[in-house]
C-alpha cells in the first residue's frame, strides 16, 4: 500500500464544503465512540450499522456518502481497538482510553461518492455535501494504476491549503543487490546519527533555526486576540495561519531530512541495527524536551523500518540500556555523565567518540539477537 498527495484546487464555497464534511466526519466518531462507552458488547459491525441510524437521525450525516461514514466509525474503532490491545499487553501505564475529538482535520471515503476525471488530473466528489469538482497538483502519475487499485480517498486540510490523499494498493517491495554491510546507529543530539564505523551526521536543529521566526509570528497572533470577540476577527485568523504555516514548514524540513538519511543509510547496508527509544518518555526532560523533539528520532525511525520493508533489508530494534556506558572493545562498563562526549575505557585503553562506541554496542547487540530473533520492528523484542 502506497499513499499518493496532491494538493486540490477549488473554490472558496467547495472549501466550506469540505470542511462541512470534516466536522460531519468528526460528529460521526464521536457519536460511536459515546455508544461504545454507553452500551455492552459493542464491535466493529455494531459500529459501522450505527452510522445508518445516525444517518436516519440527523439530515447533515445523511448528506455524506454512506461509505465515508463508515469510514469515520472505523476510525473510532481502531481507537477502541488500540485501547483493548494495549489491555491485553497489559501495557505500563495510561493504557490510551478513546477520547472524543476536539478538532479534525481529514474526512475518509472508501470506493464511493468520488470519481476521477479521464486523464486524473481531477477528482469530483459526488454526495450531498457539494464538493464537487477540484483539480489534483502534484508530480504523482495515477494513470499508471486502475481504479480498482485505489482503496482510500482522504482530504486533507493544513495550515496552507487542502490535499488528497489517495491509498493504493501495489506491492511495494523491491529486489536489491546485497551490499554484505552491517551498521550500527547511534541517535543523538550533538550527533543526529553516528554509526560504528565513525561515520556521523549533524543535527539540522530546524526548530532552534527558526524559533525567532516563530515566536515573532506568535506574538503578532497574540496581539490579535480578543477575549471577548466571538468569533476573533479576520486579522486574527490571518496571523494564526501565518503562524500555523511557519510550523509547517518547519515540520515538513525535518520529515524531508529523515526521509534522505534513512533512505542512504538502508541504500548503503543490509543490517541495520538502532536503539528502541522510548521518545515519549525522554520529552519529559524538561531540559531536553525541545531539543529531542526537534531531532525527530521517531520519524527517522518510521522512515527506516518503511524503506527496510521496501528493500528487504533487516532492521532491528536493540535495548538502549548502557550502551553508551559500556566499552564495545573489552565490554566493561564505564561510568560517565552526559556532558562527557569521549569515552575513554580505564581497562583496555581504548578511546573512541561517545556515540561511536555506543553505535558499536547497539550493533554487536544486534549480531548477538539476529540468529533467533529476526526482525522486530517499534522494539517488539521477545521477552
């Protein structure tokens, strides 16, 4: 399965249109997610069946295409279905209860209520919603697929514009020549990755480049607010999206950079190993939270596990527990703080850069799992 996205063009009216549709979409998630909470033995069908009966009740959700509400209970229920999973695994912690939506920004139709133009350059939506006819930019070619290969139709709405996104089903992996390498990952700050043969990449910091930017553009919004206007004034709308587009582009430069590093680095081995970080839980560092968000660790893994996948290459997930203590050439554990950035071994002698040594680490780890182990993707390491 693959995802296509092109930005839509249309008129102002099919924009308030669309976004018609969003909030109808997020009514619908929310309605099964209250009769899940308020009813017994309630499922995935139990679900899908409600959307008819919301569609009887309310003539706004009866205006959307009978495939895309089901498509919105769905969505409710991949949340239920998280929910009971993360149960069983009996998982530390929250354990991630279904929450009713506050904002959505998407609406989902399935093979229904669209259909593309002759040469699909276009794509018009045909339910009572009004959408109707937009026009598709992008570089993406879709004649190359038939139109039975197209499983999901998403519009999405950000900060600069709408997008559609299409959902294909094609086989996505590729036979590659081996290249017989092995690598080993380090993440970091100073750092974004080191490996162990000293090979390191520098952390772009996207965010810190542009935080004066943002905060001006913030402070310009903050002006703009008035506490008793409801609704806020056009000038206010305007610097929120000024501000929402600023942040965009900042979030799209990092998803880029992750994209282009993971990709060379599945390009240039056959073996790749990293650690299993828990990212949600090192952002509660308030001293580090900024910085770790902005190095992305959790895209650049995303990215890697996908293109692993793609290429047939194996990617393995190892514990990070002392990997950066532990000497990788006699395997003694050395103790030092986080501003120490060279790791000299008092037993062996051995000097080596920080992260080097524990992309080392983290890649014997690797070798000494990957007999029995296999592939474990998100650290799903047996116990």
């Amino acid at each position: 399965m693959i995802v296509y996205e092109f930005k839509v063009k249309g008129k102002g009216s099919q924009y308030n249109a669309i976004d018609e549709a969003i909030r109808t979409s997020q009514f619908i998630q929310n309605k099964c997610l209250r009769y899940w909470m308020d009813n017994e033995k309630v499922g995935k069908n139990e679900l899908n069946k409600y959307c008819a009966v919301l569609a009887s009740e309310f003539p706004f959700a009866d205006e959307l295409n009978s495939m895309a509400r089901q498509s919105a209970a769905e969505r409710t229920w991949s949340a239920i279905a998280r929910f009971y999973d993360n149960c069983k695994k009996k998982k530390k912690g929250l354990k991630g209860f279904p929450k009713f939506k506050k904002t959505c920004r998407s609406v989902e139709y399935k093979t229904s209520g669209w259909k593309l133009s002759p040469n699909r350059k276009a794509i018009n939506f045909r339910d009572k919603k009004h959408i109707g006819t937009l026009k598709l930019k992008g570089t993406y070619e879709l004649n190359y697929y038939d139109l039975d290969q197209i499983k999901r139709v998403r519009i999405v709405r950000r900060a600069d514009g709408y997008y559609a996104q299409f959902a294909i089903d094609v086989k996505v992996r590729v036979e590659t020549e081996p290249t017989a390498q092995a690598t080993g990952i380090d993440l970091g700050l100073k750092f974004f990755i080191a490996d162990n043969k000293g090979n390191v990449e520098e952390c772009p910091k996207f965010y810190r480049k542009a935080e004066r930017r943002l905060n001006r553009a913030n402070r310009k919004k903050s002006k703009k607010f008035n506490k008793s206007a409801k609704p806020q004034s056009n000038n206010y709308r305007k610097a929120r999206n000024r501000y929402a587009r600023k942040h965009l582009r900042v979030s799209r430069q990092r998803k880029e950079y992750c994209k282009r590093v993971a990709y060379s680095v599945i390009q240039s081995n056959d073996l790749i190993a990293y650690e299993d970080l828990n990212v949600k839980g090192l952002v509660r560092n308030r001293h580090l939270a900024k910085s770790i968000s902005d190095a992305g660790w959790s895209t650049f893994r995303q990215w890697l596990e996908y293109f692993g996948f793609k290429y047939g290459k194996v990617t393995i997930a190892v514990p990070p527990y002392n990997t950066s203590q532990n000497c990788s050439k006699c395997g003694k554990k050395v103790k030092k703080s986080l501003s120490t950035r060279t790791h000299v071994c008092p037993h062996c002698r051995f000097v080596e850069d920080r992260d080097v040594n524990a992309a080392m680490n983290i890649l014997k780890l690797a070798l000494s799992t990957v007999g029995h182990t296999g592939t474990y993707a998100w650290g799903d390491l047996p116990n």
